[in-house]
C-alpha cells in the first residue's frame, strides 16, 4: 500500500491535510523567526487583526480547498483524510503550553519505499500534529508498510539557540552559511519537508528545522539500506524547508530558487547548483511570483510548491502565469488550482499532501 521513492513518478495515493482546528501557535523561542513576521510585527503585537482574518481564511481553506477534486477528476486515487484531533485547544507538557495545525502533513511524515518514517519536528506547538495520522498508518502498516518514528525531542529551553541573532539578517546568514541557526544539538530534531528524494539520494537541508544531529539520525537509519542521505545548505536568512528552494520535476530537470543558492553540500562548498549539473541535471530558474505575496507563514515563493503527478502533470497555482510558461517549455502540462488562502495557514501543494504511492522503482539518478 506505500511505495514511494521519488518527487516525479506516477502518483496513485495521496494523502491530503485539513485545516479543520488550526490556530496561532503561542509566542515562543522555538518559532520566533516565523513569528516575527515579514512586517518587523509578531502574531502577539497584530492579534487582532491577524486573527480575524484567520478565521476567514480558514474558513476557506476548509471548505474550498479544490486539488482532491482535481486529482479525482484525473483519475488519481487519493486519500482526503479528515482531521479529527483538534489542536485548537492548548495543551501541556513540562516546557510549554502550545497547539497549532494538522494541515501541512508533509513537515511530519515522509516516504521512503515501503516506509513511513515521522519526522522529530522542533516546533512545540506541533509536538502532537502526527496523532491526526495514526489510525491511517496503522491500516497502511496492517497491510504491509513499515513505519518509524525517529526520536521525538522533549523540546527544553536547551535546543534553541537563546543568543540567536533574530534582528540581525547578516548575522543570521552568516550562521545559516555553516549549516548553524536557532536549533543546538542538544536533541535530534528535524522537519521530513527540509528533505527532498531522488531515489538512491536524499537531500535534507540544515534549517531552522533541522539539525546536524537530525541529519546523522537520517543517515544511520537508511544507510545501511543503500539511501545516501546528503546535509545540504542553501543562502537564506530564515531557511526553513526545501520544497521552494530546490524542486526537481523529472529525472534530470530540476527548478530551483533564484537567490536561495546552494552553499554546501555535505559541507563541501559548491558553486550554486554545480553539485548537480556537474551530474547531467539541467536547472531552471523559477520565475518571480506575478500572483501570490508574502504571508506570515510563508514567502511569496510559495508558488516554486508544486505537486508531481507524474513527469509530465504538475499541480500549480492558478495565476502565476510565468511559472506557466516555464512548465509549458518543458514540455509538461500544468494543472492550474487556485489555493492561495491556504497560504496564509502555512504551505501549498507540496506541503498539504504526502504522496504515499507512487508508481515506480527505486533507482540512482546520480
């Protein structure tokens, strides 16, 4: 029921978040570079205002959030799995009080092959984000999958970097330069979206996110299976995520952010993209968003999160019309959905869905 190798072969099982229970998550160490928002104003000083349109967008995320239609109306099978765990409602534990969404199920949980590995994500108001997901996996891991969970870190004062420099964009990019941020290494800690999957190879980004020690964690559990798992660091003051950085679309062809170079890989230093065509992939630079704008969760280059069905259709968002372009002269054929308002509650395609099957095998595209 879960094979899944890759971001490009013939998808045949997705499975879709919701945004039913979603709320602000409290001020706290472990989001502040999120919550300092693009603005210079937090969630705590524009309350109000934030959370009324919260609502609304909300509201609509909920209820007109249309790509599983589309995927049925392409024939796709697909699962729209219904949250049931409200998180609305804070909860405790002996660090924090906090809750926040189930919606973007890609930060938790990723595939590989005929696994289900969770994630150790660092955000304490998402400590129990995957209990949405547990009566699904427990039918997938009933009929064959297998299924991990990488250590869940407790989440003290003592994973986050106390001193980091959250009002200085230089200082920040400098640390992010040496794969360095908010997190310490006290615990492993690492979100599944900081990683992206070309089959025998899989990148996972040193983030705000992710850790060194989340990294060595991935290595020793799918090593020894013949999965390389690369540390990779790109340019960004406030790097959280790999799937508007860097997205490959088909063997070969990859499209990648045109500021967010890459810096390092295994920490070797390289020349942007050069790790890549120096390996036969031809990059392609996303074009500039002409419809979508920067929200408190997300950067305007949310548009670069699109969703493989396979090495032709891609599911993108209705309105940028030079991404459009871009992937029409690639030959592929874009599927055009307007989901915008689910911006405003953190992510797009590629982050609302986690593709449990795939139609292919695994293979080395290096």
């Amino acid at each position: 029921p879960v094979s899944s190798w890759n971001e490009w072969d013939l998808l045949e099982e997705v499975v879709v978040g919701r945004a039913e229970g979603q709320c602000v998550p409290s001020v706290s160490i472990d989001c502040m570079h999120v919550q300092q928002g693009r603005d210079g104003t937090t969630f705590q000083h524009n309350g109000d205002v934030f959370n009324i349109s919260f609502v609304k967008i909300l509201k609509k995320a909920c209820f007109e959030a249309p790509f599983p239609q589309i995927l049925s109306l392409k024939k796709m099978t697909y699962i729209f799995h219904y949250i049931c765990l409200c998180l609305s409602e804070n909860y405790f534990r002996p660090f924090f009080f906090s809750g926040t969404m189930n919606a973007c199920v890609r930060d938790g949980f990723m595939v590989v092959g005929d696994e289900i590995i969770e994630s150790a994500m660092s955000w304490r108001s998402r400590m129990f984000e995957n209990h949405a997901y547990k009566k699904l996996f427990t039918d997938y891991f009933r009929r064959g999958a297998r299924w991990t969970c990488a250590p869940y870190p407790a989440m003290g004062d003592d994973l986050y970097n106390k001193n980091y420099p959250i009002d200085d964009h230089e200082a920040r990019e400098r640390m992010q330069a040496e794969g360095a941020g908010l997190l310490t290494e006290a615990e492993i800690a690492f979100d599944a979206a900081d990683s992206v999957r070309f089959g025998n190879d899989i990148f996972l980004c040193l983030t705000q996110t992710t850790n060194r020690s989340g990294v060595e964690w991935l290595k020793k559990h799918l090593e020894p299976k013949g999965i390389r798992v690369h540390s990779l660091i790109f340019k960004e003051s406030n790097a959280i995520h790999a799937d508007s950085t860097f997205v490959p679309l088909k063997p070969g062809v990859m499209m990648v952010h045109p500021y967010r170079d890459c810096l390092k890989i295994n920490d070797v230093p390289t020349n942007k993209w050069d790790w890549f065509t120096n390996r036969g992939w031809k990059i392609y630079v996303a074009p500039n968003p002409v419809f979508l704008r920067d929200t408190y969760y997300v950067s305007k280059w949310i548009h670069m999160n699109v969703l493989s069905i396979d090495e032709e259709r891609v599911l993108m968002q209705k309105g940028e019309e030079s991404m459009k372009k871009l992937f029409l002269k690639l030959g592929m054929k874009p599927i055009e959905v307007d989901i915008s308002h689910c911006n405003e509650l953190g992510g797009a395609f590629h982050c609302w869905t986690l593709d449990v099957k795939r139609r292919g095998k695994l293979q080395c595209y290096f």
